[in-house]
C-alpha cells in the first residue's frame, strides 16, 4: 500500500515538474516576444495641432487623432473616480490582473449559458494600456496571456499614476475624439474642469463601444449606460445618491464641436496658416504634432473684411442683372423634404435657401430650407416668407430679347419651384439674393511687422477655396506706378519733375510692331509734374518716365520690393502688365508706408511645440535688454531694427505724399470719406478685367482685387476707383473708426516748399494751386522749366510761356 501511494507521489511529482516546467518554458517563450514596454517612458501619442486667433480665441484644429494629452494632475479626481467605477475599480490594489473581477466574470458567464447574452470580461486599465499600445486587437489566447505578462511588467516599471495619465489619453471615445480631454471638448466643448457629473458619467461610459452608446443615434442607450455609470460611482463611495438621482435625471445634451474653422469668416485665413505649418514642419508635425500656433488674426476686422468685400461684390453683381435660381425644387405634397435635398453655402448664415411656392404681380410666397436635425432628419416645421416687387427690381434680365428690360412684376423673375437664395428684412419679409458672379480678395496688413490681420480670398470658401489674396496672378495695373514713380524719386527726379503728357510711339521690336500707349480716356494733357501723373494716373506720362530712367532699373526696384520675381525690362511693364497678386502687392505697399524697410508678410506669430517651447518666431528684431525681471528705473528697451532698407525714408515719404494726393485730388475720390490721412493708388487693366485699389493709413495697408476668375471685362467703367476703393473705404471706416487722426511722418532733414501743383515751380504760400511739397536735402523746386520727353520730340528746350501756354490750352499748341 505504502509502495503504491510512493508511486502515485512520485509519479505526481515528476508530472507536476513536467507541467511546471512545460508552463515556465511557455512563458518564457512568450516573454522573449513580448514587446518593450519600456518604450512607454518616451511615448507621445499623435496630438492635434491648434490654431489660435491673436486674442487667443481657437480657430482651427488639425489632427488625423483629435487628442489633447493631459497630464494626470491636471485631471479633476471626479473624471477619474468615473473610468475606475466605469472600467476597473480595483485599479489602485492589483498588480495589472484582477483574480477577483476574472474569478466574478467567469462565473458570471457560467450562469449565462444558453441566455444570449454577451460575455462580461475583467480587464483591467493596466491589460487594456498593454493592448492599445504594444499589441493588437487580435481576439486569441496568445494575446490574452501576452498581455497579462506585460501588465504585470508594466506595473512593476510604472506607478499606477502613469498608467492611468496613459489610458485617458489614448481611448477612443468616438466622432474621432482621442484622450478625455478632447472628448471634452468635441462632445460638449468644455474643458474636463467644467464637465458637471452627468457629462463625466457618460464620456467614462463610451470606451467600452463608442458607436453603440452615440449621443443621437443611440441616445436611450447612452443615458442607460451613464446611469449605470453613475450607480457604480455611489457603489464605490465616490458620490452620494442625492448626486446621483440629479444626474439621471438630467438629459443628454451634446454640442458636438464642428471640425473646421471655430471663428466665423477665418475660412481662408486657417487654411493659408495650414498650408504655412505643412510647408514648414510637415505633415506628420501638423496633424500628429500637438503644434499650438498664435497667428496675426484679428477677429472683428476678419469680420469687418468680409462685410465690406460682400458688399462690394454684391452691389456690382446686382448691375448685370438675374442669372437665374439656384436650381428647381418639387412643390407639389411637401416641398420642406424636397428642399432641404439642396444643400446652401455653409458660409452664408445671414442668406437662406427659399423654394418659391407661388409668384403674382406684386408679391412671391417662399417656402424657407426646414432645419436639418442630428442624424441628418428634416425638421417637421414649416417656414414661410415674402418677396415684393421692390426686393426683385435689381434683376434686370440678363440676356435674350428682353435684356436690360425694367421688372414690372414679381413672376417676371421667379416661378413656383425656383429654388433662390434669401435674406431676412423683417418678418417675414425677405430679399431676393444671387451669389455674385464676379470674385475678388481682400488683405489687410501691419506695415511695419508684415503681420497678415485679416485675408479674405473671395465670396465664399464653400463655393471655393482658391484664394485670391494669394494665389490668383493678376495684371496690378495703374496701382503698380508708385514703384516707377518712386523709383525715379530715389535716382534724381523729384515730385515737381515735369514730364510731357502727349502721344509717343514705342518701336517695342521682335515683330510686335509699334506700340502707343494711351491715357484711360484717351486724352492727353501736356507737361505735368510726377504728383498730376499719379494723381491723375497718367499712362503715357509714366511710360516716358520709364524710357527715360531705362526698364532695367524699374525693373530691379520692382524685385527688391518682391512685386515680380524677375520683371521683363519692357516699357509696357511700366504700366503693371506683368501678373502679380494683390499679397505682394499690399506688401510692397508696406514698405513704402514703414519708411522703406523690408517686411515679410506672416500669417503666424509663434508656434509652440507639445511642451510649449517655442520653435518658430516671427519677429527676428534684436532686443538685448528685453528680458528684465523688474524695473529698477531704467530707461525702456531698445528694439533694435535689423531689416533691410529697401528705399530711402525720404522717398517713401514722397511717395506717401503724392498718393494722398490720388484720394483728395485724384482717381480715389470716395476714400476721402474714411475721414483719415490715407495714401494708396488705383489700378485698372486693359479692358476693365481687373480692379485694383492699394492704400494705407499710418498704420495699416489694405489691398482690394475684384474681376472674374475667368478674366472677361467687367464692362465700361468697371474701374479701380469705381469698384475696389468703395470696398477699400467702407473696410477702412470701420477699421480706423476708434483710431486718431494721425498724419504720416515726416522725415527729419525733408524740406516742405510750397509749389504750383501744376508746374512744379516754387511759388507764394496762399495761392490757388499751391501745395507744400517735399524735397530732398540738395534739391529745390526748379527755377527754369523743363519737361522729361519734350526736347527728346522737339529738339530744344521749353520756354516757361511755352509750358503755362501748353497747360492752358492742353496739346494743341505742341502736338
């Protein structure tokens, strides 16, 4: 008997070793595979890059996982007692395994056999770190006892602080939402600190199937797995049941968060920023790097660009008449479902989508776009409206035989089933409303930082996102002449140089024959002094000034203020017909407003890495005594300026000068209403194709394009002071509106000489035609008359009889 019982022991003995051994051999078969944890140490999982506004307000979030990490001393305890109860409440006791809570599942199942339910698993916080970042979702044992094996590790390397930071910021949380603290934010745009009990419930509720517990879609479900979750937080002690019973009784509100730009009209500007960021960074640091930007953007004049621009484009849209509704819709039964099958421009609130439902005489009913709920359903009321005959009278027909024709009655223009654009008067009154046809951009500019405040690069970004700020090349016109002009003003001439305003003929060769330029008009006016040429925006007075300086030179001034990378030294060229955008033209246009420095235009501020080092800064100036902890009364810092000095002071300033002249004398009469000191130019192409008008306080440079994408003439008297400096003016108004009155600077060693405007010539204080001009140190107005291109034509010089004849009686005693 005793023999047997040896028997059994030993033979138990050497299966038990065998097993033993056979299990170890497994394990560490397992072990010699499994990932390196230590890894964790250095991991920094994709988060999203932020773009914020200058004032800081958020604009636009880029992220192919939308994560902001938080460290776990930043999150409320409240927010962790929620994933424990919810997820592993025996998480600050285990070792990475839970025995007691895989013992209670086990059991659990058992008792569940044969009852069509779904099996309950016991993994811990730890198991689940393990499985999301080293291993795969791969449902097989292999895995399970890997990922148990490296818990247990990961528990003895990390404390369990860590290992919760790295749990809450990984899980997915659904709608694209990585880590609790951007689920915060995209499901109820809050920060987690704001989040009261019933919102913390349900966010701690979603990693266990994000999908089956969505917030519209599944909404009962969701409020029956939050309540569960709140039941286990009083289970736990974590909160008390008077708590609770507040926060299942409230509803699940969700204000999901919108993917693209969060400031109302910064569609363009994001989209230059994020364009900027992948250029300089790359992809993976934009959408995976946790960049936080600081751009130049002013919110309220993003807004104020965009009214002004709209307005523009709105009222010169208007003149050429009704193109027709927007598409046809089905009246007949209910016309809201039909309808809201048409989708509006997402970027016109202030306009709705209106079918109309009848059109008399006088008046037309409307039908408005119903409200589109969550999960893409039709609301089930019903809007209504009106059109009157006053609202339609803009729409004169555009074609056919009834063109240019007046509108007599409503159902001249709209028929049931138009599907058109509205806007609200009051009431239910509404305004017939047509996206405009014609296009242009707007750029607003800090002229001694370079610093971009408000862009705006068409009608519509979701009508197009091509930017006509930035990337549309166009002819800049007359409004390219202050750069010959100041070219000529830096190598000699003077603002009372004359030259002589008649015909000439240019031999341009290559076969391209003769070429005679024209003025816009087709006059010519005799000798005229630089400031009439640019007032008046003379085309052939500016052409000589070019022959007579040499296209090279005009041509490489053009380059140092980055107009044209490599200008065409032909005469034509003089008169801006080379292609540029209206970005570098209002930069060029900053130089000469900052007293000739070289700028760079930028979109970005600073850019901060994840940990918030600054890794890009915009402002490169030298301030050595910047950084004083205290004031100790000394004298305040000097910042020094180490750009470069593209133009004389000297002659920024005369240039200022003579383009102030454009607005209160000149092509630029109705900027005067900005009631400020304000230069700039107006610049008109071949054809009215294009409109131009550039100008600038002492503070702030402005530039204006308007024409079509398709560049087709825009019809008689389609002009740079006739359509771009209206939209100049009204932006102008409101954005100087709280500013002073302050002049532009006049440099230290220029001499003001009071001249007759119209000969250049000194003359008395006081008189008619008498303005103080500005010279140069060496230079004085001249006291004999000569004109730059007449002795080239008539072979001698002019008498100043000759030159007061010739400006009284225009060419016909010369030419």
């Amino acid at each position: 008997m005793w023999r047997f019982f040896g028997f059994l022991f030993a033979a138990g003995s050497i299966l038990f070793i065998v097993v033993a051994l056979a299990v170890y051999m497994f394990l560490q078969s397992m072990m010699a595979g499994l990932p390196d944890f230590t890894a964790l140490r250095n991991y920094e999982p994709p988060v999203m890059t932020r773009i914020h506004a200058s004032d800081g307000q958020l604009m636009a979030e880029y992220a192919r996982q939308r994560r902001l990490f938080l460290p776990i001393q930043a999150m409320p305890d409240r927010v962790k007692q929620a994933f424990l109860s919810a997820e592993d409440k025996n998480f600050y006791t285990h070792t990475g395994l839970d025995f007691i809570g895989i013992a209670r599942a086990v059991v659990t199942n058992v008792k569940n056999i044969g009852k069509d339910r779904r099996k309950v698993g016991a993994s811990t916080i730890t198991q689940q770190v393990a499985k999301n970042f080293l291993l795969s979702s791969e449902q097989s044992y292999e895995r399970k006892i890997k990922e148990a094996l490296l818990s247990m590790r990961i528990e003895q390397a990390f404390s369990k602080d860590e290992i919760l930071e790295l749990y809450l910021n990984e899980i997915f949380f659904g709608i694209g939402s990585y880590g609790i603290g951007s689920a915060a934010l995209h499901y109820f745009d809050k920060s987690v600190h704001e989040l009261n009990l019933a919102e913390i419930a349900y966010l701690a509720a979603l990693p266990k199937a994000p999908n089956n517990y969505h917030p519209l879609r599944r909404k009962e479900k969701a409020i029956e797995r939050r309540n569960w979750v709140i039941d286990q937080m009083v289970n736990n002690g974590y909160v008390s049941v008077d708590e609770a019973n507040k926060a299942k009784a409230m509803d699940l509100q969700v204000k999901l968060r919108s993917r693209g730009p969060q400031i109302f009209a910064a569609d363009y500007f994001a989209e230059e920023v994020r364009r900027w960021i992948d250029e300089k960074f790359g992809e993976e640091k934009l959408y995976n790097g946790g960049l936080s930007v600081r751009t130049t953007l002013n919110v309220n004049l993003q807004k104020e660009a965009r009214k002004a621009l709209h307005k523009g484009l709105i009222a010169f849209d208007r003149k050429k008449g009704w193109r027709g509704p927007v598409a046809q819709s089905d009246i007949a039964g209910d016309w809201g479902t039909a309808l809201a099958k048409v989708e509006p421009l997402s970027d016109l609130p202030e306009w709705s989508l209106a079918v109309v439902l009848s059109a008399g005489a006088n008046e037309a009913a409307i039908g408005l776009r119903p409200q589109i709920l969550p999960g893409k359903k039709v609301a089930s009321e019903r809007a209504t409206g009106l059109i009157s005959l006053k609202d339609v009278t803009w729409a004169r027909w555009m074609t056919g035989d009834r063109k240019g024709k007046k509108i007599r009655a409503v159902s001249d223009v709209l028929k049931p089933g138009d599907v058109v654009y509205v806007s609200q008067k009051e009431g239910n009154l509404y305004s017939l409303q047509q996206v405009p046809e014609v296009s242009g951009a707007l750029i607003a500019m800090d002229p001694y930082t370079g610093r971009v405040q408000a862009i705006v690069g068409g009608f519509s970004y979701a009508q197009s996102q091509f930017n006509r700020a930035t990337q549309a090349y166009r002819q800049p016109g007359s409004s390219f002449k202050p750069f010959v002009y100041a070219t000529a003003l830096d190598n000699g001439y003077t603002p009372s140089s004359v030259v002589m305003d008649a015909p000439v003929e240019i031999n341009q060769g290559g076969g391209q024959g003769i070429w005679r330029p024209q003025n816009y008009g087709g006059k010519f006016y005799g000798p005229s002094t630089l400031r009439l040429g640019i007032e008046k925006s003379r085309n052939v007075m500016t052409v000589r000034l070019a022959q007579d300086m040499g296209m090279p030179l005009v041509a490489e001034y053009a380059h140092r203020f980055g107009i044209y990378d490599n200008l065409m030294p032909v005469l034509s060229m003089s008169l801006g017909a080379g292609e540029t955008t209206i970005m570098r033209m209002a930069t060029a246009y900053s130089m000469l407003a900052n007293g000739g420095r070289r700028i760079e235009p930028t979109f970005v501020d600073r850019v901060q890495d994840r940990y918030g080092k600054t890794i890009y800064r915009h402002d490169h100036r030298i301030c050595a005594e910047c950084n004083a902890q205290s004031w100790v009364r000394q004298d305040e810092p000097i910042v020094e300026d180490n750009r470069e000095q593209v133009l004389d002071p000297m002659t920024a300033y005369q240039i200022t000068s003579m383009m102030e002249g454009v607005v209160l004398r000149g092509t630029a009469p109705v900027v005067r209403k900005v009631g400020k000191p304000i230069a700039g130019k107006t610049g008109t192409t071949n054809d009215e194709r294009d409109a131009w008008f550039v100008g600038y306080s002492p503070d702030l440079v402005v530039g204006v394009y308007v024409g079509y994408d398709r560049p087709r003439p825009m019809g008689r008297g389609s002009t740079g002071g006739g359509l771009a400096a209206p939209i100049f003016t009204d932006f102008m108004k409101v954005a100087l509106a709280d500013k002073p009155k302050k002049p532009f600077q006049v440099p230290e060693g220029l001499q003001l000489i009071p001249i007759d405007r119209r000969t250049g010539m000194r003359a008395s204080a006081g008189g008619g035609g008498v303005i103080l001009e500005a010279f140069k140190p060496g230079t004085l107005p001249p006291d004999s008359y000569s004109v730059i291109g007449f002795t080239e034509d008539m072979g001698r010089p002019i008498s100043a009889q000759e030159a007061e004849r010739a400006l009284t009686d225009g060419t016909g005693g010369l030419f």
